[in-house]
C-alpha cells in the first residue's frame, strides 16, 4: 500500500487472520480482566485493612477518650460539689450544658470543665459559674489567649485585680480600679469582648474544631459503652491473669533455676569431655589421628554447635522474659490505672508468648543435652579419674586449641608418612615375592633398595608393556603385509599360474628372495582352507626338498603366523607336538615370519658344501671380472698353477622356476603353483675336489708377474695392487732419480741416502707412500 | 465517507475450497468480484475530471517548491492521467482491522493530487485560502470523498448484491459438492 494512500474498502471479510487476531485480543482482554481483579482485590485488601486499622484507632482512640472524659467529668462532679454544692441532677445538667457549649463555640469540654470549675469555686455558685464562662469564652475569642488564660483573668477580676483584664485589652479605667466596681469591671468586659466567642465559632477553623468535637463525643460515647467491657477486662487481668502468671512463676521458678543449673553443668562436663576426649587423643595421636579428625569433623561440628544454639537460645529466652516482664509491669500498672489498657493487654500477651517461646527453647536445650549425654556414653570415654575443676578446665582450653593444632598438623604430615609407609609395605611384599627377606624393615637402606626395587619392577613393568605393545605392532604390520601379499598372490595367480616372471616381481616388491617367494607361495596355498592334508604336505616336501615331517612343521607354523604372532596356546601347541621349548619355537616363528625359506631353515646334508662351492664360483666370477676377461669364452686353465675349470662353466648360476598348471605334477590346490625347487648343479664338482683345486692356485702376496690368464689368489695376506705391466706410469707410479753423492761404503749408507733423497722429494711435492720412508 | 462496512463471510475459505472441487465455480466466484472492482475502478476513474478542479491547480510540477510544503515536495500537479493509473483496484488481504475484517477487496486512490481531491475537508473545514479551496471544491464537485468513496457510496448496494448473490450461488455449488462427496 502506498504511503498516503486512502484505501477504500469495497468488500470485506472474517479470515482466518482476523480470527487469530480477534483471539488474541480476546486472551490479552482476559489477562487484562484477571489483572483488573487483581488490582481490583488488592485494592479492596488495602481499604479493607486500612477500614480495619481506622477501626482499631476509632476504637482505641474512644476508648483512650472516654477514659479522659470520665477522668475530666469526675474532677469536675467531685470540684462543683465540693465549692457549689451542687446535686447530682446539677452536675448532670452542668455536662450537658458543657456539652452544648463545646459543640456551639469549639472549645472542647476538657478545657471548659476546669474553667468552670475554677469560676464555680471562686463565685460559691454553679449558675455564676456558668455565667462567668461565657464570659471566660468571650475574652479567650476576643484576647486570642486560651481559656484557661482568660478564665485566670476573669477569676482575678474577681479577686480585685483587673490588670490580667486590661492586658487582654478592656478597657478598665484608673477609677473603675480605684473604685473597686466589679460590676462595672464585668460589664465594661462584657461590652468590650461581646459576641466575640460566638463569632469565633463560625469561622471555618473553629468550624472544623466543632466538627472535631462532635466525632470526639461520638468516639467518647462508644468509648463509654465499651468501658464496661474493658472494666470486666481488667477484672479478669487482675483477678485471674496476673495471678496465674505470678503463680506459674512461683511454681516453675526453681524449675527454671533447676534448668540453667542443669544446662551450666552441661556445660562444664561437657567441656570436660572435650578436653579428656582429646588429651587422650594427643596423646595416642599416632593410633587415633583419624577418629580425631572424624571426631572434630562431626562431633564438635554439629553436636556442640546445635548445643551452643540451644543455650544461645536460652539467653536469648530469659533476655525476653525480663523485657516481658517488664511489660508485665506495665501491664499491671494498666490494671490499676496509671497506663493505657491497650498498653495493658500487649504487654501480657508478649509476656505469654515470651513464657510459651522458653519453654520451647528450654526443652530443645534439655533435648540437646540427652543428645551430648547419650554420645559420651557411646564414646566409652571415662570421665572417673578426672578429679579437677571448673577452673582447671577453663586453664586447660588454650592447652587443648594447641593440642588440636598440632593434632591437625600431624594429621597431614602422618597422611604422608602413612603414603610412604604402604609404599614401604609393598616393595617389602615385592621384595619377599622375589625370595628376598629383608633383614631390618626400618632399615633406611634396605628401604630404599625396596623402593628402587619397586621403582625398578615398574619401569621393567612399563618396558615389558611398550614391548608388548611395539610386538603387537609389528605383528599387525606383518598381518598387513601378509594380507597385501596374499592380494599380490591373488592377482599373480589369476591365470591359474605362476612364471619365473611373476616370481621375480614379487620377490622384489616383497624384498625376499626367490626361494621365500616360492616358499611361501607354496605355504599360503596349503593352508588357506585351514586345514593341512597329508597330500599338500608330501607335494610341498618334495618341492623343498625337506623332509614331511619338516614341511608339516613349516606349514602350521605358517598356518600360526597367519596374523602375525603366535599366542601362548599356539606356542604351547608347537611345542609339545614338535617336541621343541617355547624360545626354540619362537626362533622358528621368527625365521618363517621373516621369510627363511624351509630348505634355508632345514637344510640337506651337502647344502654346505655346494654353498662353499657356490662361494667359490662367486670368487672365481668375481676374479674373472676384474682380470677383464671375456666370460662368453670357455675359459681355460692358468697354465701356472690350479686345475681347468669344469666345462660347461657359467659365472652365473640361474634357478629356473617352471609354470605349472592345473592338473601338473605338484599342484596344490585350485591356485597352488608348482615350484621347482634350485637345483644345486649338475656338473661333476665335488667338494673335495674344488678345495683341492683351490689349494692348488698361485698365491701371489709375494708378488710376481702373470703373462696369460691364470687362476690365482691374491690379497690373501693383506691389501695388494694388481697392476698391469704396460700401464705401471699411468696408474700412479712415478720414477725417482735419486742421485748419491759422495762415496757410499757400506748398506746403511746406501739405505740412508736413498731415504734423504725420498725425503727430499716429498718435500718438493712428490707423493711418497710411506713404505717406501720405511725403508 | 460512509463508515457502513459490508462483511461477507467466508469469500476465502469458500474459493479455497470450491477450488478443489469445481474449478470454474470457483472462477466464476472470483469473476464477478473481480469485475464489481474493476467497475468501481472504472467508475472512480471517471471521477476525476480533465481539467484542474480549480484554475489555480496547475498541472505541472513546480520547479522550485516551497520546503515548507508536502515535505519540500510543493504543491502536487494535477494530471488526471497519472491520478487515474493511480486508482486501482485489489484484492490483497491487507492488515487485520479494529473489527477483525479483512478487506476482499478495495481500490486505492495512489497519487497525492487524487488523494487531496478525494478527502479534502473530510475532518475540518480548513483556514485561509485552504477554506476557500475546500468550498470551492464542495461547490464544484461534492463534499469529501469526491472519487473512489464516491463510486463506493453510490455503487455499494449494487456491488454487495451481487458478490452476495455470487457467494450463495458458490456455496451452494460447494455444499452440493461435499455432499457429493459424502455420498
């Protein structure tokens, strides 16, 4: 809608929106009519009480009034008798008469009965009496004094002094003074302050004074009916209130003593408890330092504080009873009329309630008490050899708050000491699980070998733990890498086959050898079903060249490294069915987890011997590569020394692996390869005769010089050069001239000569080995 | 200005409902709505006169308005052409009124000069030259609500009518319907 617009509805309708909207109001209308009410309600409480308060003023107020008014009214009955003689029917015309003239002029009758009083008394007559008050009412209008003021000077005009009139303004001349004419004193007054109190009376001030006057009456007339009730009050407060109060007090007074007695010497045996309690605690402190600390804990907590409240209470009880008493007092003052009633009732119903709050105290006091009592009798604490005195037990407090100090001190230090010494314990217990009997258990030394031994035990403890914990690692990487192998196998074997090239492959990527892969290419097969049949174990024996037996072994120790480690039942298996100990089993776990092929963990007799012939081979290969001569060719024998080697001779030695397939010679299982385990060699070596034919070959640490290819040792007694004849410069010899001068007579000078020279050309940068400085 | 409102009950909940049973009751419903507003609109549009209710009223805007007018805007232009495109017609929900009502439908009188010959001397009679300016309308043309509270006033009965007669008929169709299909 744009700004500004006027809309003009055309059509309209109660939606959905409006009806929400409309029940909102409607509960906002509610919450507004529950607070109009509870506005409404708390108001009508607040006027109701406030009625109520009124009430009670009106009604304490009319009372107090009508007390006074009958306290004025009897004054002035007893003074008009007394000066006038008047009759009873007079002085109840007099207070009706006083009645009307406050209610016409403003001036409240307590006011006007002492004034008229006084003039009835000086005149002798209640009717002049009369007259002269309106008189006494003119000058107090007319002077603006009170009307006691004025009645004093009226009553001294009366007398023969004027002067209190002329003060107040009449006009009294020197010879009316002097003349002593009262009458005409009253008359001139009387003209001068004429209709002046009548005057006074409508103005608005005195207006409300007469209003005031009039509730005044009403509230001294309900005071006056309610009189006789109170006097029947009073009766009942001094013939049965006070009476009762004085003999419950002459009753339960020694009670009461009985009770601060009781209390006090509770006290006092209860302090003595305290003090016995924990002397004989400080002094087994070693033994009881924990029930003290329990003891102060809760004991002294909860039981003395709940008693220390109880006598907190009852001082606070008897504080009460004596500011009630006083209102006791005062109450009894009231009964016999030197104090208000309202004053009166107070103060004897504070004094109930103060005698009702003692005795509650004081029974929870008692209560407490049996409480302490019960509990000393369950600490079992005799109190029979304490022999001293209040005065004693008081000496004995700071005493006892240093005791306790220390007990708390000691406390924690013997928490400590406490720690060390079941520390103590236990590397003693440990040191006597390991045969070793401590001679002295307070030996400092032997002490502290426990504790190291402890120390010791657990740090070995600790290392058995993270050992434990790296071997589980290792094994899980062992898994892990069993598990990618099997997937490598799983992948190499998807045709059904393994070739040489597929074997290679793996060993690399496996980092073993060949035969491992083979080997375990074999094992992994058999045992994958999880079971070993006898068959698999004779194919695997052959192609191990092993024994049945051994290949079985090799298997279910295989079968047992399948995750990695061997469990001790595992352990315990192998070894008893293999007749073997737990270290050899572990030896064998070790080999075949780390890929020791079974004819390397068990091998044939002659293995050893091939294997020097093998080495040999290696030798000779090795001497044929570095003499640079061509392997392709056969190569014939030195002719200087040694025996030809065998035809057919390769530098290398190939271990070819055939494919197999399914259904082949040696197939285990659906993927099991066949392996063709290494021959060792088919010529006609012998052992023997290849040591002999090593013994046979030039030794050449002597030196010396080879013309043809020839079959020989060297470096056999140590580092040697092989240099060739025609390459001597090249290779980093040098020729050194040396030039003797003089004559040379015998070896040593020849020697000597030869060594100045060779020093001579190190100095000039020539290299010089120093052998030859040996010389 | 009339203050007398015309409620119908139930104009959105009925189209809502008649929509799922019979679609063209539905349309015919919103059509006859539809076309008192819009002879409404038509109507208040023919309220506007051509020329400047007074010859005073110009019809451009100033160019240098006096700030204390409109907000510094000046006096507005009369152009009964864009006082008439400023009369529509709709029939947005709007707001929730004092009387829990929704409007169905309404027209706007948009434009400032629309809105000053619509409602001038609604509430006081005006001082000085504006005194002068609300007689002369008063004169001219009719008291306060001269454009589309006129048609409203004038057209009220007819148009109540007849969407009366629209809504018995489209609740009667939709009461058939449920009943239908109550089976």
């Amino acid at each position: 809608m744009a700004i500004g617009a006027v809309v003009a509805r055309i059509v309209t309708q109660y939606s959905d929106k409006g009806s929400k909207a409309a029940a909102r109001d409607i509960n906002k209308l509610g919450k507004s009519f529950d607070k109009f009410a509870g506005q409404v309600s708390k108001a009508f409480g607040l006027a109701a009480a406030a009625s109520a308060a009124f009430a009670i003023k009106i009604g304490v107020d009319s009372v107090k009034a009508a007390i006074a008014d009958e306290k004025s009214q009897t004054l002035l009955a007893n003074s008009l008798k007394n000066t006038t003689g008047a009759t009873d029917a007079a002085i109840a015309a007099t207070e009706l008469f006083i009645d009307q003239i406050q209610r016409t002029f403003g001036v409240v009758d307590d006011d006007l009965r002492p004034a008229l009083a006084k003039l009835s008394s000086v005149t002798s007559s209640l009717a002049d009496g009369q007259k002269l008050l309106g008189l006494a009412l003119d000058v107090s209008a007319g002077g603006s004094v009170d009307l006691g003021s004025a009645t004093n000077a009226v009553t001294k005009a009366l007398q023969g002094n004027y002067k209190a009139l002329r003060n107040l303004g009449v006009p009294i001349t020197d010879a009316m003074v002097k003349s002593k004419d009262l009458n005409a004193v009253l008359a001139l007054t009387a003209k001068t302050f004429a209709g002046a109190a009548a005057a006074r009376a409508n103005t608005f001030e005195f207006r409300m004074k007469r209003l005031a006057i009039a509730f005044d009456e009403a509230k001294e007339t309900l005071g006056t009916a309610l009189l006789p009730v109170l006097e029947e009050l009073f009766t009942v407060m001094i013939t049965k209130v006070i009476p009762a109060i004085q003999t419950f007090l002459n009753e339960n007074g020694n009670k009461l003593v009985a009770v601060m007695t009781q209390a006090i010497k509770a006290i006092v045996g209860f302090g003595f408890a305290i003090f016995k309690v924990f002397a004989f605690v400080a002094k087994h402190k070693e033994v009881f330092v924990t029930l003290g600390a329990i003891f102060a804990a809760t004991f002294v907590a909860s039981k003395v504080i709940a008693f220390v409240t109880a006598i907190q209470g009852l001082v606070k009880a008897y504080q009460a009873i004596r500011a009630a008493a006083i209102g006791a007092a005062a109450a009894q003052a009231a009964a016999t009329g030197g104090i208000s009633v309202a004053a009166a009732v107070a103060g004897v119903a504070a004094f109930t309630a103060t005698l009702g709050g003692l005795y509650l105290v004081t029974k929870k006091a008692n209560s407490e008490m049996n409480k302490l009592e019960s509990t000393g009798e369950d600490l079992e604490f005799s109190f029979d050899g304490l022999n001293g005195t209040t005065e004693d037990f008081m000496k004995s407090l700071s005493g006892l708050n240093i005791d306790l100090g220390k007990a708390g001190k000691n406390t924690k230090a013997l928490t400590a000491a406490d720690l060390k010494l079941i520390a103590t314990q236990k590397a003693l217990a440990a040191l006597r699980k390991f045969g070793i009997k401590p001679t002295n258990e307070t030996d400092p030394i032997q002490l502290e070998a426990a504790r190291l031994n402890l120390v010791k035990q657990a740090n070995l403890q600790e290392a058995e733990r993270v050992k434990a914990i790296l071997a589980n690692l290792e094994a899980q990487l062992k898994a892990n890498d069993a598990i990618k192998r099997y997937t490598d196998l799983l992948g190499v074997v998807a045709d059904s086959k393994i070739s040489p090239e597929e074997v290679i492959v793996l060993s690399q990527k496996w980092g073993i050898s060949k035969d491992a892969v083979i080997a375990y290419t074999g094992a992994i097969f058999a045992v994958n079903d999880g079971k070993i049949s006898t068959r698999e174990v004779g194919a695997l024996a052959t192609q191990w060249n092993v024994t049945t037996a051994q290949a079985q072994m090799y298997l279910e120790f295989f079968a047992a490294l399948n995750d990695g480690k061997l469990s001790d039942d595992e352990i315990n298996k192998l070894a008893t069915k293999w007749n073997l100990t737990n270290k050899e089993v572990a030896d064998y776990s070790k080999k075949i987890a780390d890929g020791v092929t079974p004819s390397a963990l068990w091998p044939a007799p002659g293995d050893a011997a091939a294997k020097s012939w093998k080495d040999a081979l290696d030798a000779l290969n090795k001497y044929v590569a570095a003499s640079g001569a061509k392997i392709e060719a056969p190569v014939t024998p030195a002719p200087v020394a040694g025996t030809p080697l065998p035809p057919g001779f390769k530098p290398e030695v190939v271990f070819p692996v055939s494919p197999i397939k399914p259904g082949d010679s040696g197939f285990i299982g659906p993927v099991a390869p066949k392996v063709t385990t290494p021959a060792p060699s088919t010529s006609n070596f012998t052992t023997q005769g290849l040591i002999n034919k090593l013994n046979r070959m030039p030794m050449l640490a002597d030196g010396g010089i080879v013309n043809s290819p020839t079959a020989a040792l060297i470096g056999e007694a140590g580092p040697e050069a092989v240099i060739p004849l025609n390459r001597m410069g090249s290779m980093g010899g040098s020729t050194l001239n040396i030039v003797v001068n003089g004559s040379v007579t015998s070896e040593g000078d020849l020697v000597n000569a030869i060594r100045n020279a060779i020093l001579q050309g190190q100095n000039n940068g020539q290299a010089i080995t120093k052998t030859a400085i040996q010389l | 200005m009339a203050n007398e409102v015309v409620v119908i009950s139930g104009i959105k909940e009925t189209t809502a409902a008649l929509k799922k049973f019979d679609k063209d009751a539905a349309r015919r419903l919103n059509k006859v709505i539809n076309d008192e507003l819009r002879l409404a609109e038509n109507a208040a549009k023919e309220q506007i006169p051509d020329k400047p209710p007074m010859s005073g009223w110009r019809s451009v805007a100033p160019k240098n308005p006096r700030k204390t007018t409109r907000g510094g805007e000046g006096w507005p232009a009369w152009d009964p052409q864009a006082i008439r495109q400023g009369i529509i017609k709709t029939r947005s929900e709007g707001r929730v009124r004092a009387d829990y009502t929704t409007s169905a439908g309404a027209l706007f009188n948009k434009t400032a000069s629309g809105v000053i010959f619509e409602v001038a001397g609604r509430r006081t009679p005006g001082q000085g030259t504006g005194r002068k300016m609300i007689g002369n309308l008063n004169d001219r043309f009719r008291k306060a609500s001269r454009g589309i509270w006129a048609v409203i006033d004038r057209d009220r009965p007819r148009i109540y009518a007849n969407i009366r007669s629209a809504m018995d008929d489209a609740q009667k169709t939709l009461k058939a319907n449920l009943n239908k299909e109550k089976g």
